[in-house]
C-alpha cells in the first residue's frame, strides 16, 4: 500500500509553492519519500528548477534529519548559496551534520561573500577545517574578509570583483570581459586602478557600452565616485545605498586599495536584518532569535528583559502601597487606576517607536530633534485632552461622580504628557550614551508611565476627596 503511494504522490506535487504562496506539502513530502529511497536523479529533477531561497525555504520546511541527507545526496547537484536562505539555527544544524569536505566543496562554487556568510558563525575549530581544505588562493580570500570585525563592510563584501588598469583602452576590457571565464556572477561597474592597486574611479556597464572601444578607461573613470571603507558599520554602508539610491560600491582598504564591492542584495538583507532586530528588540526579544530556536534557548534568552520587567514593577507597585489609604476608602480608585497607567504606556510606546526608527534611519539628529520633541509634546496634550473627556465622562457616569470624573481626566493629561517625554528623550539619551534604544527604551519609558500614572491620579484623587 504504501509503495503504491510514493508514486502517485510524485505525480501530483510538482509545485512548490501553492497558489497562496505558501509552502506544497505535498512538494515537502515528496522530497522526504526520495531521500527515503535515495534517488538522486529523481531529487535533483525536482528541485532543479527551485530558486536559492525556495530551496532555503524547504530546508526549513523538511524534517531534521532529512535536511542533511537531502544535501548529501544531491551532492554537486545542491546550491550551497541556499544556505544563506535559512534561518541561523537551521544552518547551524546542517553544518554540524554535514563532513568538512562536503562543506568545502559547495561554498567553494559561492560568491565570496555568500561563502563567509556561511562560515562565520562555525566554530573556530571546524571553521579551520572547512578552510584547510579549500585551496590556497581561495582560503586567502576568505581569511581575509573573516578577519574584519562583524558587522563592517569587509566581512559582508564580495571580494570578486573586475578591476582593469590605467592604460587599457574601452576595446580591451570589453575583449576582456568576453575572453575571461571566471568573473563575478553579477556586476554592475569597472573598476579602475593603478600598479598598486589603489582605486582611481568606477566605469557603470551602460558608459563602458556606449563609449567608442579606443577611449582610455582612465578617462572615462569616475574619481569623484563615492565609495565604502572596509571597516564602515553595515548600517552606514545601508544608508549610504539608500540616501544615494546606489546598486554598487566599492570597498577600499586603510590604504585606498580595492579590497571588494558591496551590492544591492547584500544591503537589502542588511535593512532587512537591522529592521527585524529592531522590531524584537522593542518586544525585549534577542534580535537572533529564530522560529526554529529551541524551546529552552529562547526561554533563556527572554528571562532577561521578564526579570527587569519585574522589578521595574515593583516601583509602580510601591507608588500604589503610598496610597493604600485612599484606595481603601475608595475602590473606584483601584478599579480605574490601571486605565491610566494602561493609556500612558500605550501613548509612550507610540512615541517611542517613531524615535527609535528615526535614529536608526538617521532621519532624527541635533538638527530636528526639538521639533520632534515639541511635535509629541502637543500631540500628548491634544490627545490628552480628547481622552481626558471621554474618560471622565464614562467614570462619572459608572461611579455617579463628577469629582471622579475630574480627577481621572486631569491624570490622564498629567500621563499623556509624561508618556510623550519619556516616550521621545529616552531613546535619544540611551542613543547618546552608545546603548541601543531599541533594546533598552520600552522598560524605562513603560515605568515613567506607570509610576507617573498612578502616582498623578491617586495623588489627584487623594487631594480632591482629601481621603
């Protein structure tokens, strides 16, 4: 019965993606019933056509122990460059299952940035093994991207890049281009440098095609073309792209020589990395964290931020135990204090976001930031206002009082006020100290809010009703 199924199930799953764009099941349980039999000709047809990050995506989708033995059997036949498509835990996975020698052999055919992407998470150990076996001109090239810091230009460059001299002529680099097997996959610019190596200007493809082939490359070179130091932070390097709207730049070393170029891709996945990081950092999640970390891991990970949170809380607790008096005398100010606290915090947060994605984006600087800051300022009081009324309106009208009413309109104001202050100076304080705002803003901003919000309505309440 069951040998009965394999094949009708080969027949009728024959695209990945469904028409949702989700993942075909039935494609994944395809693929796991050929590494059952260990059919090469039958896998490689099937995922042969599949794009780099489709492929990612079904390693992801596959079980476990079939993503190793996927790869083994395809052999030469598998795109290594999938494996930058997956998530970190996944590939840590498959390396550590997978021998040294058929590591070396599939990132030995990847871009060089591709290649150290794979390798710059392996342990130093098996990192060096990986690279022994790689031959030497090869190795080089990698070490040397390894060696810079993470997070700079040089570890994310391509190192693969088309670099002529001063003399050659428009002819003799388009001969050459055409004679030469072994350029890089994708390019967009010439490089033009002297006998040591040291950038003279950039040539884009549509110039280099238009001019007549007797031109001189050093003529038609761009000195004034804006380029990356190897040791520039990826951030920078990704505003830079997008200020300038670039496809391509070239990487230079401390000593102006052309070490490599960063491309278009490279800083989409940049964006993408520091946009996602961000995102979890403001929830007090590690921006590593992934959907296929371990439960244990990512239980670690979170009780860092939960801790502080509990103790953070503890000083809203202590500002309410300053009141127990009143709140005794006065359940209504127990039942509606979390209202204000709950609109203070939700107010900060609001605020808070924008500021963190304006200093990432390097949108807020010294130059707008008390515009940034008056504009939440008068934002807090409208809405404090508007939310004033309508709360103390529902409160007088649930508890039958117009004092109340009065007394939970002005906190809200008082917290709405405070919510914009915390909500705008934090991130640009924590920013200025050299801490990450994103990670550290929402629980400080989260206790000005609750601390000023119960402290502003029981404080009010307490002197209105003098309880």
């Amino acid at each position: 019965m069951n040998e009965r199924a394999e094949p009708d199930l080969l027949e009728t799953a024959l695209s990945f993606r469904d028409g949702d764009g989700e993942v075909n099941a039935a494609f994944v349980a395809n693929v796991a019933a050929l590494i059952a039999r260990k059919d090469h000709d039958s896998l490689a047809a099937l995922v042969e056509d599949l794009h780099e990050a489709d492929l990612g995506g079904l390693l992801e989708a596959m079980d476990t122990e079939d993503r190793p033995l996927f790869i083994e059997i395809l052999g030469k036949d598998f795109d290594f460059t999938a494996l930058t498509e997956v998530d970190d835990a996944v590939r840590e996975e498959i390396l550590d299952e997978l021998e040294p020698e058929t590591v070396a052999e599939g990132v030995r055919d990847l871009d060089s940035d591709d290649a150290v992407y794979i390798l710059e998470d392996m342990d130093e150990a098996d990192k060096a093994e990986i690279l022994d076996k790689l031959p030497a001109t090869e190795r080089i090239a990698l070490q040397k991207s390894l060696d810079y810091p993470e997070e700079t230009a040089g570890r994310r460059m391509q190192t693969e890049v088309i670099a002529v001299p001063l003399f050659w002529t428009v002819g003799q680099t388009i001969d050459f281009m055409r004679d030469t097997q072994d350029l890089p996959e994708t390019f967009y610019e010439i490089y033009v440098v002297d006998p040591a190596h040291r950038f003279v200007g950039a040539v884009a493809l549509d110039k280099l095609l238009r001019t007549k082939r007797q031109a001189k490359m050093s003529v038609l070179a761009d000195p004034e073309r804006r380029t990356v130091d190897a040791s520039d932070e990826l951030t920078d390097v990704a505003q830079m792209f997008k200020r300038y709207n670039f496809v391509s730049a070239p990487v230079l070393d401390d000593a102006r020589r052309l070490v490599g170029v960063m491309t278009i891709d490279d800083v989409v996945d940049i964006l993408d990395e520091e946009a996602d990081e961000e995102i979890k950092a403001l929830g007090g999640v590690k921006g590593d964290e992934e959907l296929s970390d371990s439960v244990p891991a990512i239980a670690r990970s979170r009780f860092q931020w939960l801790f502080i949170n509990l103790v953070t809380a503890f000083f809203a607790a202590t500002v309410m135990k300053l009141f127990e008096g009143s709140l005794e005398k006065m359940v209504a100010l127990a039942v509606l204090a979390p209202v204000v606290a709950s609109q203070g915090g939700n107010a900060a947060t609001q605020t808070m976001t924008v500021a963190v994605r304006a200093l990432a984006t390097g949108e807020l600087g010294n130059w707008n930031m008390s515009r940034f800051i008056t504009r939440e300022l008068l934002v807090s009081f409208i809405n404090g206002a508007a939310f004033a009324l309508i709360t103390g309106a529902v409160a007088a009208l649930w508890f039958s009082s117009a004092g109340l009413g009065v007394v939970i309109g002005l906190a809200i104001i008082t917290n709405l006020f405070a919510a914009a202050v915390a909500g705008a100076s934090i991130p640009i304080i924590l920013d200025k100290l050299g801490i990450d705002p994103a990670v550290s803003s929402g629980t400080f901003v989260t206790t000005v809010t609750d601390v000023v919000g119960f402290f502003a309505f029981l404080g009010i309440a307490t002197l209105w009703f003098r309880l």
